[in-house]
C-alpha cells in the first residue's frame, strides 16, 4: 500500500485500496458534493467527475468546501483545485456547467457510481435516475439535517425515488416527512426532526432549509463508506432502506 493510504491499512486491503483508486465517481452537484468529494478523494478514490454550474456564495461557507476567497468562482472548478492541493496526481474533471435534459447521458456515460447532489427545482433529479437507471450506475442521495445525516441508495434495477410520490415540489421536505413516519411507526421516533420539520414549516417567508456543517460531515463518512462496499462488492443497503445516522440520538 502506498505511503499516501498507509494509515488505512487493517480496515482497508491493498488490492481494496489499488481498486478503489480507479472507480470512476460523478459528482452531480457540488455543495454538499464537496465535502463527500474530500473524504472520498483522502479515503483512496482518486477519480472523480465534479459537474456544477453554480458560484460559491458566502451563505455555503457555513457548511460546503469552499473558503472566502472562493466567493463568485466557480464551484466545479473551486472543488477541482482544493481536491488537487491534497492530491495532484489524483484525476479531478470538473465541468462548470448545469445538468440538464440536453447533456445528461453524455456526463452520466463511463462511470461507476453517481452522487445525485442536485437541487429539486426541477424534476432534473429524478430524470437524472432515471439516465443512471439505463447505464446501470447505481445513485446515491445526499441529504443535510442539520444534526443528522441521511442517505439513500437507489439500485439501477431496484426502486426509485420516483416512485416515491408523484411530482418533484417540496420533495426532499416530503421524503424527510417520510422517514420520520417509518422511524415512528418502527417505535424508534425522531422528535428533534419533527420539530425541526415544524419550525422550517412555520417561517413567514419562503427560504432554503437549514443546514449545519456536522450534517455535511456525517453525510460525507456515510457516502464514502457506501462507496468503498459498492466498489469492493460488499453488502449496502439500497431504497426503500436508507442510511441515517445523528449526534443527537444515534
């Protein structure tokens, strides 16, 4: 195993840690995105696709991979260059650009695994399942709580997020409303969501949800860890199933 990664070794295997190495992620939107691609990039994943038109805003330094003197650039191209800084040799591609219906399955085409980071303001999404689908790439979805961390894995012949309800407004809002309904119906409730669902529901004005650093986090360590067993072939848990972890009650 390389000096790089000599630290992963008992939980990592050196034909795991030259496996890895070449796995070819694509990163579709790079807000929380960029944390996820730090923690893969240092964990051995030296192949990443970061495809985001947007700019870094002062209101994403409180928890995405940005600095002050980001502000105004690109987000793609910000990340590439933090992400070579730790690794130089590592094969970062970064296209500033929007994903939408017209380039979608050129982006999607040659890769492993996608990070479905994409905001719902549009049904892109799930339309971008659905290409991941037709390629075979299982996606992974990213959500930010706040003081937890959720993550879906959606198999490419299993079921869709689609499939969770008809049309795309408010749905990460919904699909959180969901998982709370199953933990409570389980006997294993999440008052500190649901009140935190109450609160974002009775703002006067219409705003982006809270979100916190210590979610970006967990969510990064979740990803990278379903990474890492989807590459190496080992057990995930994939949709309806979903991964939530929190400081508070786990």
């Amino acid at each position: 195993m390389e000096e790089r990664y000599s630290r992963n070794r008992i939980y990592v295997h050196p034909k795991e840690q030259k496996l890895i190495k070449h796995f070819r992620i694509l990163l579709a939107g790079a807000g929380i995105g960029s944390i996820i691609a730090e923690c893969a990039l240092r964990f051995g994943f030296e192949s990443i696709t970061i495809v985001d038109g947007d700019i870094v805003e002062e209101s994403n330094l409180n928890r995405q991979n940005y600095r002050m003197e980001d502000i105004g650039k690109s987000k793609a191209e910000a990340l590439k260059k933090h992400l070579l800084s730790i690794n130089p040799t590592a094969n970062i591609t970064s296209i500033n650009t929007f994903i939408d219906t017209d380039n979608m399955e050129e982006l999607i085409n040659g890769h492993d695994i996608a990070i479905n980071a994409l905001d719902f303001k549009s049904d892109i999404p799930l339309v971008f399942d659905e290409w991941c689908q037709k390629y075979n790439i299982p996606v992974i979805h990213p959500y930010n709580i706040g003081w937890g961390g959720l993550v879906i894995v959606v198999k490419p012949t299993g079921m869709q997020l689609k499939d969770f309800i008809d049309g795309w407004e408010n749905f990460e809002l919904k699909l959180v409303e969901h998982i709370v309904n199953y933990c409570k119906f389980w006997e294993q409730p999440k008052p500190w969501i649901e009140n935190i669902i109450i609160q974002y529901e009775n703002e006067k004005s219409i705003l982006p949800a809270p979100q916190l650093s210590i979610a970006s986090w967990i969510v990064a360590g979740l990803c990278t860890n379903i990474i890492f067993n989807i590459a190496t072939g080992q057990k995930v848990k994939y949709y309806p199933k979903f991964h939530l972890s929190s400081i508070i009650d786990s």
